[in-house]
C-alpha cells in the first residue's frame, strides 16, 4: 500500500510544481517529464506491493487474458513479480503509449499547419475582417466563432486556431491571456455537445452510451449557458479597447502574393476541417487525417515555392516553418499524459470513481465532481474508468429488478440515460476549471505561456460558475420540457 500511495503523493507534488512554474523558474515541461518518469519508476519498484491490492482492472484483465496464459506456457520458470514487470512494460506502457502518441501526432500535425497558415499571412485575411477594437464586441465575436468552430473540428484545433489568430487581434500579453482563456472555456464548451468535438464524446458514442442526435439536443443548451454565463459577467467588468499588434513588414511577408494567403488559410482550415471527415471514411484515428492534411500542404508548399528565391521560399517552407512550432508544449503533453496513465494502470483513478459511486450514489452528485475533477486530471482516463464501472442497460435488464427504486436509477445508464449526457457535458467542460485540465487549456498554456496561478485567480471562478450554469440548464431541461 505505501507504494500505492507514493505514487499519489508524487503526482500532487508534480501538479504543485507544474502550477508554481514561474515562482520556481522552472519550465512546466521539464516538471511534467520528470513527474512521468518517476512515477513509472515508483510503479515498476513497487509492481508487487501496488498490483497485490487489487485496485488495477488492467492487471485483472491481463491476468485472465490468453496473453498472460501465453506467457505463462512460454516461461513457466518466471516469478509472478517478473510477470507483473513484463505487464507494465510490454503490456502497458506500450498501450498507453499508443494512445498518447495519437494526442501527441495530432497535436504536431495541427500546430504545424497553423504556423503554415500563419507564416503565409492566411490569417491576415481574417483579421482584416474583424474590425472592432472594442473589447466586449471583440470577446463575444471570438467566443462565439470559437465555440461552433469547436462543435465542428474539436476543442484543441479550435483553440490552436484560434490562439494564433487573437496574436494577430492583441497586442497587450495580459489581454491576450483572458482572451486566450476565454478561447479555452469556449473551446470546451463547442466541443461538450457533438460527438466529435471532444475526446471523452468521441469515446461515449463509440462505446454507444449515446447517440449522435440525442448528444446534440440534450447537452446543446448546457454548453450554451457554460459559455454565455461568464461571457456576460465580463462584459460588465471589461472596459475599453484592445491595441493591435504592429505589423511587421519582414521580406518574406512581403512577398507572400495575397493568392498564396487565400491558398493556404483554404487549404489549412480544409484540412482541419476534413480530418473527422477522414475519420469517419476510413476507421483510422484522427491524427492520420492531420498528417495527411500536413502531407498534402507540405507538398503544395514545395510546388509553389520551389521557383523563388532560396531565402524568401526557405522561411515559408515547412522543414523551416517546424522550427517554429512550439515543441515545449509536445512534451507538456507527452509528460502529463504518461504521468495520468500510470495512475490509470495503478488502479488510483479507478478506485476513486468506485468510491463516489458508492458514497454519493447520485448521477448529479457524481458526474459535477467528475467534472471539477477534469480539471485537475485528463478527462479522458477519469471517462474510460466511469464507462467500465457501469454498463449500458437495457430494458430487459431493467425490467428483471426486483426493486422500483433500483430501476428507476438503472434507467439513468441506458443508452442516451441522463447519467451519459451530464458525464459529456461535465467532463468536457469542467477542465476549463483550471487552464491545466483540458487539452484546450494545455495547448494554451503553452503557446501564450499563460500563468497557472494567474488563471486561477482571474479566470476559474468564471469557468465554474459557467460549469455549474450548464448543470442547472440540464436539470431545468430535463423538469420543464422532458418532464422527468
């Protein structure tokens, strides 16, 4: 069991020193890395100690697989603790692995053909058309565009677009930042009410918890008010106007012709745009869309380029453009990401989804504190545990319990139940909480280096009351025009 804890207690100290970034001066990426590595070492030291407890449903299932019967008839002179290494190592670390590795790819993909779009001055063209300075007008113009963008692509891509976008809308660092975080709860919120604009809706509706139509017209309107709650507080907080950014004429901006821009954003925002496209055609993850947008772009840049001069086609190339790419926030991930799935396979986040189920006992109750939870851990791993700890009912299952009451709650967990949607609208937006809760965020953070104690104090609590917004929308919803 120390072991066990341990591992608990270095993820809180890594959190720590993630959010103290600037008083310790030490990168958030660098903290995440070693948080991911110290972890598995912990979990690899004390393999015994921490799968003996039988928190782990990874370990269980691998221990009842043929590939642990396997094992066992390949090497029947191998210990048990030697089995359990060889689960982490060959089992899940290469499992995770693969899964992160997609985050990872996708995000790679998405933040390169932005910087493309914007080192051709695409974005230019979109800018030009925002007109007001006025900061309240602007808010709502960018929230707005944010939020259905994100319905429509997902939250990261959203955000990344749109982050790059307000450097060229702000000049002022801390303008830039609210703007930037208002992006992120905008971002979330789009992403919480289709099933391809967020993860862990992505997740539920393969998994046929719920249903493409039915996810849009129940959670719809909770996004809405998520947004649209802090959105109009600020507006009676927020004064003035905002001072755009210096344009900067640099040689190859110059010679970038206006038909290149319009090419580039077209191809870009396409691109974007086909990948859930790509996914739905093919059965492929997602980031094999992105890579072969990037492949697509990468060879148009090449074709259109290749007459020019060196210097003025070497800066709008993409093997110069990658150098741009902000790669600090990769390993951000990549760090964070690996540290969550330790904890997973450990078996701490599954234990804890058990215990709210079995101390609260309410769909309400424990899908909000999943929600504040995704704002301290990856949504995505708090998803996967509640979806393995109930099944989807059906009605022959229903019908064959003795108790009215225990029926009355089952019918909560059936396809499109009431517990689905709420877990789809909680997880995805309650990591706007804190800007280290949501991929959104993450990528935020990392592009306009956002401040984790700065967030906290300026922007969480507008995010909670537009969490918990959306949770009242919900129930209003499900009393006034479902009559449940």
């Amino acid at each position: 069991m120390t072991m066990f804890i341990l591992m608990a207690i270095v993820f809180i100290l890594g959190y720590i020193a993630i959010a103290l970034e600037h008083p310790l001066k030490i990168d958030k990426s660098a903290s995440a890395l070693m948080l991911s590595v110290v972890i598995w070492v912990i979990y690899m030291i004390g393999v015994q100690d921490i799968l003996s407890l039988n928190f782990s449903d990874s370990w269980k299932s691998f221990s009842e697989s043929t590939e642990m019967s396997d094992l066992i008839s390949k090497h029947p002179d191998y210990s048990l603790v030697e089995r359990m290494r060889i689960f982490i190592v060959d089992n899940q670390i290469i499992s995770h692995l693969g899964e992160i590795s997609e985050i990872l790819f996708f995000l790679l993909g998405a933040m390169t053909i932005v910087e493309t779009i914007d080192q051709h001055q695409g974005f230019k063209i979109i800018t030009d058309k925002i007109t007001t300075n006025n900061k309240v007008k602007l808010l709502w113009i960018i929230s707005i565009l944010t939020f259905f963008m994100s319905s429509l692509l997902d939250n990261l891509t959203s955000t990344i677009v749109m982050v790059a976008l307000l450097r060229k809308l702000i000049d002022d660092k801390q303008t830039r930042w609210f703007f930037a975080s208002m992006i992120v709860i905008a971002a979330n919120a789009g992403g919480a009410w289709t099933p391809i604009g967020d993860v862990t809706t992505i997740m539920l509706w393969i998994g046929k918890q719920i249903t493409a139509g039915n996810i849009i017209m129940m959670v719809f309107i909770p996004s809405v008010f998520n947004l649209i709650v802090p959105i109009i507080i600020v507006s009676f907080m927020m004064k003035g106007e905002v001072k755009r950014p210096a344009t900067i004429k640099s040689e190859e901006h110059s010679n970038v012709p206006l038909r290149e821009s319009k090419l580039m954003l077209i191809m870009g925002v396409g691109t974007l745009l086909f990948v859930p496209i790509f996914k739905t055609i093919t059965h492929l993850p997602p980031y094999m869309g992105m890579l072969f947008g990037l492949a697509v772009i990468w060879i148009t840049t090449e074709i259109i380029h290749k007459r020019k001069d060196d210097k003025i086609k070497g800066n709008l190339k993409i093997h110069s453009i990658l150098k741009r790419v902000d790669i600090p926030t990769v390993f951000f991930f990549l760090g964070i990401l690996t540290a969550v799935a330790a904890l997973q396979s450990a078996g701490q986040l599954g234990l804890l989804a058990k215990y709210l189920d079995t101390n609260l006992h309410n769909i309400y109750a424990i899908n909000i504190i999943i929600g504040i939870l995704s704002s301290i851990v990856d949504n995505v791993p708090l998803v996967a545990g509640t979806m393995g700890m109930y099944p989807i009912y059906t009605h022959s299952m229903i019908a064959a319990m003795a108790d009215p009451s225990a029926q009355a709650y089952a019918t909560h967990f059936m396809e499109d139940g009431a517990f689905w949607e709420l877990l789809a609208y909680a997880a995805g937006t309650g990591g706007s909480i804190l800007i280290i809760g949501s991929a959104a965020g993450v990528a935020a953070m990392g592009l306009e280096k956002i401040d984790f104690i700065w967030y906290m104090k300026k922007v969480s609590w507008l995010a909670l009351l537009g969490y918990f917004a959306g949770i009242g929308a919900y129930w209003l919803q499900e009393i006034i025009i479902f009559h449940k």
